[in-house]
C-alpha cells in the first residue's frame, strides 16, 4: 500500500520514538536528527516509484503518433513496461 507523502513526518516519528522506547540501538544522533533522517529516507524509497513512472512516460514519448493513432494502448504500454522493469531492477514498490 502507497502511503501520502504528509504522513511520513508522524510515521518516522513514531518509528524512532518505538525504537528508542524499547532500547533497541545505540543512537548517536539526538531524537530530532534520527527523525529527520529517517523522515528522509522514507521519502527517498517514496519516489523510487514516482521516479521510475517518470522514466517510463519519458520512454514512451517515442510512441506518441502510434497511440494518438489508436495503434497502441497507453495505459497498457505503460503497465507493461513497469512491470519489466521493476522486474529487471529489482524493485519493490
């Protein structure tokens, strides 16, 4: 499940509070870095997808005149090409 991007401040709030409760690493940063570290990298794995759907719209531009034609199907193309793709690099989305 995709989760909307304005929640991730509370998750890895909640996250770095739950693991700080329950002693479960040595941090060396304070509470507020560890936060905005991990704030950062939620976000980061968050537009893996948006970057890749990106790319495939980018790919796709050369196929323009054959789908406006009818000749190929757009959203079908695309899932096609996702799905290689995400299978051919490995990515979990």
């Amino acid at each position: 499940m995709r989760i909307p991007k304005g929640w991730v401040p509370d998750i890895a709030s909640e996250i770095v509070e739950e693991i700080i409760k329950r002693d479960m690493v040595k941090i060396q940063l304070t509470e507020d870095q560890l936060k905005a570290l991990t704030e950062e990298l939620m976000m980061e794995e968050l537009m893996v997808e948006d970057r890749l759907n990106d790319e495939i719209r980018e790919m796709l531009k050369q196929f323009d005149t054959e789908i406006e034609k009818g000749h190929l199907d757009y959203r079908k193309l695309f899932d096609i090409t996702k799905k290689k793709l995400v299978r051919e690099r490995n990515i979990i989305i």
